[in-house]
C-alpha cells in the first residue's frame, strides 16, 4: 500500500472530491494538523477512518464544513452561545460541540448526543468541501495514539502502509500545528474540552486531567495517552538536563513564543522519532503560564507511558 501525494490544484481536488462521494478516504491540510477525512454522512465510509487508523469507536471525530450556516444544519439546536463564537472564530482552530441531528451516524459520535463541528481555516481545506459538498469527518491523519502530522509526508509516513493508494492533498507545512480548540456549548456555560491555541476570555476550562468524565465522549484529544512517538519521551526542568541527561538522548528546546513552538513541535517529534541516533526524546518544560496550556496538554498525554517521564 502507498500513499500518493499531490499538489492541490483543481485535477487534484476533483479526484478528491470524486473519491469522498464514492466513500473513499482523502487526506487533507487544514491550518492545525493534516486530517483523515471521509463523508460525515455515510456510517460506512467513517469506520473506514477507525480502521484506518486503528481508533478505538470510543473516541469521536469532528465534523468539517464550509460554513456556519454548514454547521446548524448538522446540530439539533444552534445556541447563542455558538453562534457568538462561530462568529468571532470561524474559520478557525475552533471546535464546537452541540446536540447532533439525526442526519449525524453514531459512528461519528461514539454513540454520544453531540456532534463536534468546526469551519478549518486553510484554503485547500474549504476548496475540498466546495468541490465534494459534504460534510467532512476528519480526525489527524495518523496511526491512532501517534504523533500528529503537520505535513503531508508525515501523512504518506503513518498511513501509506494502511491504506491503499491513499490521496494526500499537499498544501505545505500547518501553520498552528497542533488540534483546535474544543468547546462545548450544549450547557449554561461554554466548556473548554480539549485546549488549542485559540484562547476564549468568558469560557469555562475543565481540567484537562479529568478525561474519565461524561465529558470525554462529547470530543477527541481526551485519551490518557495520545500525540506520542514511539520512543519514550520526558519532560524535565532546564536545570536537570544536566543531571539526568544520558547518551541518546535527542533533545528538544521549544522556542520562546507559544504561537512558533506550536507550529514546530509536533515536526520536531517526528524528527527525533526517525532518527536512529536517538533513543529517548527529551523535553525541555515550557513555560508553566496559560498561553502555553495546550502545548503542556500535548507534551503530557505524550510522555504519558514513557518510563521515568517527570513533568516539571
């Protein structure tokens, strides 16, 4: 099996979209990671992803689409509260979990009563949902658990061997670099479930440790282990690296602005991953202050099952 990239010009995008209407699966940038997508609508064509993936039914995906007025036909209801972020963020690195409509399979859900909608912010993204006119299931284009891919070699890399003649849409480096934003707006308050780089003023945060409650059904990004390369990987203080740094150890230093460690670090884990040279990835903890808390969020779930992982 292999993956074929290409450059998403309009004979690239209508082989997409022919694809996605005939329930094939089509690799796609948007500006967080590259997703996985597949007909939001046709069960059949979304277990595809799990299998592809090997993501466990229990964790659900987001549904991509061209526009608000896209998003309120898939949701029961369409609260104020939603229509004032989907206003002010989108497109973007937002998710908006609301009560599903029927039209939504439960494939997509995890069985659950809410659906996870966002409006991607990249060209190549919206130009496929034009071309196919449907709504997109898309998690990140990678084997489940595993680093997420902010190219479209990274893509080829995890899922070539899995699918058969995969089509991946090249539209170059993604420029947030990690998951969106995931909020919940089906209570009183809107509820951060998973935290991107969009920050929100007025918006509850659940602690991001608290995966096992009801609300871990309602948006991917909650399991314990997740974004992980295969190597161990620890997060230490600077002023340890010296005392627990050991021969093999491939060394990562964030750099100082959330918004530009973001977009390199899941390229820097891929990067130490592949290196033979390197036999644990160590990081460098970034600062503790909340513009970096999905990037904190991130680095934990990766160094979740590494032995001797020590967060600052």
């Amino acid at each position: 099996m292999t993956a074929r990239i290409r450059p998403p010009d309009a004979s690239a995008l209508a082989e997409a979209a022919r694809r996605l209407r005939a329930g094939a699966l089509v690799a796609f940038p948007t500006e967080t990671v590259y997703g996985l997508g597949a007909n939001a609508l046709d069960a059949s064509a979304v277990e595809r992803i799990f299998v592809a993936k090997g993501r466990p039914a229990s964790n659900p995906v987001i549904v991509h689409v061209e526009s608000e007025a896209a998003a309120r036909g898939l949701a029961r209801r369409w609260p104020a509260s939603a229509a004032r972020l989907a206003e002010a963020h989108w497109p973007g690195p937002l998710t908006l979990v609301v009560e599903r409509s029927d039209a939504i399979p439960d494939v997509v859900t995890a069985g659950g009563p809410t659906v996870a909608l966002r409006v991607p912010a990249h060209p190549v993204a919206l130009a496929l949902l034009r071309a196919c006119a449907l709504p997109l299931a898309a998690p990140s284009a990678n084997r489940s658990e595993s680093i997420s891919p902010t190219t479209a070699q990274h893509v080829a890399e995890s899922l070539g061997p899995w699918i058969e003649d995969l089509l991946v849409l090249d539209g170059g480096p993604c420029r947030v670099g990690i998951e969106s934003t995931v909020v919940d707006v089906t209570g009183e308050r809107p509820v951060v479930l998973r935290p991107g780089m969009l920050r929100l003023e007025n918006v509850d945060e659940r602690p991001s440790h608290a995966a096992a409650t009801p609300f871990a059904a309602r948006s991917p990004g909650q399991m314990a282990r997740h974004y992980a390369p295969g190597k161990p990987l620890v997060i230490i203080d600077d002023a340890a690296l010296a005392r627990v740094g050991r021969p093999g150890d491939g060394v990562l230093r964030l750099p100082g602005s959330p918004d530009q460690a973001a977009t390199r670090l899941y390229a820097e884990l891929h990067r130490l991953d592949a290196d033979p040279a390197v036999l644990r990835i160590v990081v460098v903890s970034p600062p503790d202050a909340p513009a970096w808390a999905a990037i904190h969020d991130r680095l934990r779930r990766a160094a979740s099952a590494s032995t001797g992982a020590a967060s600052k």
